[in-house]
C-alpha cells in the first residue's frame, strides 16, 4: 500500500476520484432503470402482489440516492468543490443511512413468507420505507444544520445499517440460490470493510477511494440484477429464469439512450 499525492487545499480537484464517482453513478443509474422495466412489465401483466407493489417507488429510491450522491462527487472532485462539497456529503449519508437499507427492503419483500424473519407487524414497522424515511430525514437534516464536525457517530450508525442491510439480501439471496445476489453482497461488504473510501491511500498506484468506488458500482449492478431474476423467478414462475451481467447492462444502456 503507497500513499497518494495530498493536497491540503480545500478545493482542491481529484480527477481519478471524479472518474470512479461516474463509474459508480452510472451504475446506479443502470440498476434503476432496469428495475423500473422488469417492474412495469410485471405490473401491467399483473403478476405482481400488492405486498410488493407497496411502497415500490420508496424502495428503488434506494438506487438513486446512490446516484445522486455520486453525481454529486463527480462535480465535486472534477469541476468545483467550493460549490458541490455539501450536496456531495449530504447525499453520501442518505445513500449509506438510507439507500443501503431501502434496497435491502426491496430484497426483504421477495422472502417467500415461510421464510419470514419477522412477524407481520414486526415486518410493517421495520420495513415500511415510508415510515423509514419519515425517521432518517429528520436526523439528517440535525446533523446538516448542527454542522457536527466529529462524523464517529454517524460512521457508526451507517455501519450498523450496512451490516444489517446485507445480511437481509445475502439472506434473501441464499434462500433463491441467486449467485448475482450473493456476489453483490460480497462485494459491497469488501469494498466497505476492506478497501474503504481512503482519499489518500493507494492499492496498486490506484487510490482506495477509487477502488472502493468501482467495487461498489459493480456490487450495485449485481444486485438490480439479482432483484431482477427474482422478482422474474417468482412473479412469472419461471424459476430457471437468468440474464447474464453483459445483457443486462447492454439493455440498461439501450434503454437509456433509446430514452
């Protein structure tokens, strides 16, 4: 491990960080968009429950707060971080407070209830993302306005959430035997625990922070992907259903830019 060159200014620019946020940006970007096609075509074949379909748009906001908080880094570190430092860092905490856990309760809605964890009630308090976000928001927007310069507690709050989170969609992974699922997993948690956003260290003669940026996206399209196959799985009964890595991303892009 080599240290990478610092600047101590405040504004200083960091291109290869700037690169490796739109990398992970348009992986998020990628991952939504493909949910919201599986999505609709399911609703308006109507294969899908009202169990899932609640709070749907809630849960897949999962996805774009990584975008923003990513898109946000990319005018940070590549164009001003006098004016986009905030808005970066204020989207970095609703994606690890927020994002990780409504994406994890996207995963928890596609446990076959047999396999339920909790109890009903217990499932309507701690997976009802509107409810969620009622709670996250305010706590945020103390922390924003308090300007706490000390972020330990914060840290470890978006830790225990992650931690959490994956377990539930290596849960739900494990009992489709979904591969996708379960490598996402793995690389969300190695890419948070192992590698970590160090602005100022390099693996390789590549700073961590890029590493952990790349490892996240990938671990990001892994699990739309994995939500994709079983949401196709359950809803259409088709349980050999399965897409390849490259065909999934080649679509969101035609997608995307047929849009």
């Amino acid at each position: 491990m080599s240290k990478a060159p610092v600047n101590n200014h405040k504004s200083a620019l960091y291109k290869t960080v700037a690169v490796s946020d739109l990398f992970m940006a348009t992986c998020a970007l990628l991952s939504t968009q493909r949910i919201d096609k599986i999505y609709e075509s399911l609703f308006e074949s109507g294969s899908l429950n009202q169990h899932f379909t609640n709070h749907y748009r809630e849960r897949n906001l999962g996805f774009l707060l990584f975008v923003c908080a990513c898109s946000a880094g990319v005018l940070r570190f590549g164009f001003s971080p006098k004016y986009f430092t905030i808005a970066n860092e204020i989207f970095a905490l609703l994606a690890g407070l927020a994002g990780v856990p409504l994406i994890a309760s996207f995963y928890y809605a596609l446990i076959p209830e047999k396999h339920a964890v909790f109890s009903k009630d217990m499932e309507r308090f701690l997976f009802n993302p509107r409810q969620f976000l009622t709670i996250i928001f305010p706590i945020l927007t103390t922390i924003v306005w308090k300007g706490w310069k000390d972020k330990t507690i914060v840290q470890g709050l978006i830790k225990v959430a992650g931690v959490l989170s994956i377990t539930i969609i290596g849960y739900c992974g494990y009992l489709h035997n979904n591969h996708h699922a379960l490598l996402g997993v793995f690389l969300f948690a190695f890419g948070g625990l192992v590698i970590t956003p160090n602005r100022h260290n390099c693996i390789l003669n590549v700073r961590r922070e890029n590493w952990f940026h790349y490892c996240l996206g990938l671990a990001l399209i892994l699990l739309s992907l994995g939500l994709c196959e079983i949401m196709m799985q359950m809803f259409t009964n088709n349980p050999s259903y399965n897409i390849s890595v490259v065909d999934y991303v080649t679509g969101a892009l035609s997608e995307i830019l047929y849009l």
